[in-house]
C-alpha cells in the first residue's frame, strides 16, 4: 500500500528549497516549454512531443522551433515535406523521429475527430487516451503521450505526467516499487494524482507558506504544481545526485540536509 504521507513529505521538503522553487516559478504560469502562447490543442500536443531529448540548456533553442511551427499552422506542417519538416527541426536534433511523430500525430488526431474524441475535453477519459496515443504515435510512449494530453488540456487539467527521471530516481526515493516496462510510468502517474487528491488542500497551503509566485486556480488541485516541484528537486537533487541528498533515503524521509549527511554517515 502506498503511503501517501511519504509523497507529501517530500513535496513539502522539495519545495522549501529556494532553487526548487526559482524553477517552478518559472514555468508554472507560462511553461518555457509548452508555451500558452500555443492555443491549438494539436499544436500543443506536437510541443510535447518536439520537447523530448531536448536538453535543459537547450530549452531557448527548443522555443524558437516550436514557436516557428506554430506560426505556420497545423495543418500547414502536416502536409509539408519531409525535407521542409527536417530543416525546420534541425536545431533540436532527431529530424527523422520528430517528422514521423507529427505525421502519425496528424494521422491519430483525424482518427480522433473522425470518432467525435476530442482530447482537449475532460469528458474524454485520461487512460484511455494515454493508452491510444502510446500505441499509435511513432515515438511516443506513456510519458510522452501523458505529457501531449496534459498539454492538450491544460496545466492544470488533473494531470501528473511522469518522466524517466521520476520512475528511475524519484520512485526509489520515496521507497515506491514500480512494475517493468513503460507501464511503470503510468501507474506512478495513478500514484502521484491520487496523493495529490488526498492532500488538496495541505499541497496548496504549502505553495502559500513558500509564498510561490504562482497562480493555482481555486477549483483544481494543485496537480501541475506538484509535478513541477518533484521534476525540478529530481533534476537539481537526484540526477546528481546532490551532495545534500542523504544516503538513507527512503529510510530518512527528511530526504536532504539531514543529520546523516551532515556526519557523513
């Protein structure tokens, strides 16, 4: 059984930390990467997917493709050619895995109109959909289409897209077992929002103690919030990892700056 004390522990551990914080300030109203510049659902499912193996301090770059593209229109990328296409997204590298993601995303979003299936719409069901864009968008997977559905929908749609990152480190930090394979990031997803919807309120009152520069609508929980403050301390804390991570962890839940890594034990 899952323990969600132990997740809410962490958040309010990671989110105390101020470089954890100047991360999430920065891209929770306006996303660097998933701008809401981008209003076309299918636009913004082409970022999530255009955003992957891109790194963070490529992440400018990144915009000015993606910007580029939605100025030329969906559909006008779609029916472009394949030489276009590539000399287009030639910055971020992968021209043919990102050309063959926009046309099967083209191909699955006129399937999806075809059966009346709008994936902006919270009446669509969020498993489902993850589970038919991971099977037929080239170069997808669950995280990615987790992340082209949350884009689709909204920051703030209820959403906790899970990256490698958090299955391989975030997960063994919190003393979470996973199953194998992709599957894994969609049942820590499953995890996550249901401890984001037991403690609601307590995860909303931690952003106002820490007094984050961020807007949390009243009538959501703060789901986009929490992401953003477990991927930012998974990148600055235990991609390092950082030398303030103790080595006890899951045991320790202080998790960083503990007496145990202070006496080098």
């Amino acid at each position: 059984m899952i323990d969600n004390r132990r997740i809410h522990r962490l958040v309010e551990r990671a989110a105390a930390l101020p470089d954890v914080r100047a991360e999430v300030e920065a891209n929770h109203d306006d996303n660097r990467w998933w701008p809401l510049s981008i209003t076309d659902p299918r636009m913004r499912m082409l970022a999530a997917g255009w955003s992957t193996r891109v790194s963070y301090r490529m992440v400018e770059t990144y915009r000015h493709v993606i910007l580029t593209a939605d100025a030329r229109g969906f559909d006008a990328l779609a029916n472009a050619s394949a030489g276009d296409l590539a000399a287009l997204v030639r910055p971020i590298g992968l021209p043919r895995t990102r050309i063959d993601y926009l046309r099967s995303l083209a191909d699955l979003c006129t399937l999806w109109d075809k059966h009346a299936i709008d994936p902006s719409s919270p009446a669509a069901g969020v498993d489902d959909l993850v589970a038919d864009f991971a099977e037929r968008v080239r170069g997808a997977s669950f995280k990615v289409a987790q992340c082209a559905l949350l884009n689709a929908r909204g920051y703030h749609s209820g959403i906790v897209p899970v990256d490698s990152g958090m299955v391989g480190k975030l997960a063994p930090a919190l003393g979470i077992e996973l199953p194998n394979g992709a599957v894994a990031h969609e049942r820590f997803r499953h995890i996550l929002e249901a401890a984001v919807h037991a403690y609601r309120d307590d995860f909303r009152s931690l952003a106002i103690r820490h007094e984050y520069a961020a807007t949390i609508p009243n009538d959501v929980e703060p789901t986009w919030w929490v992401h953003l403050v477990l991927i930012y301390f998974k990148r600055l804390y235990l991609n390092g990892p950082s030398p303030r991570l103790c080595t006890r962890r899951p045991v320790c839940t202080q998790v960083v700056d503990c007496p145990h890594r202070k006496r080098g034990a």
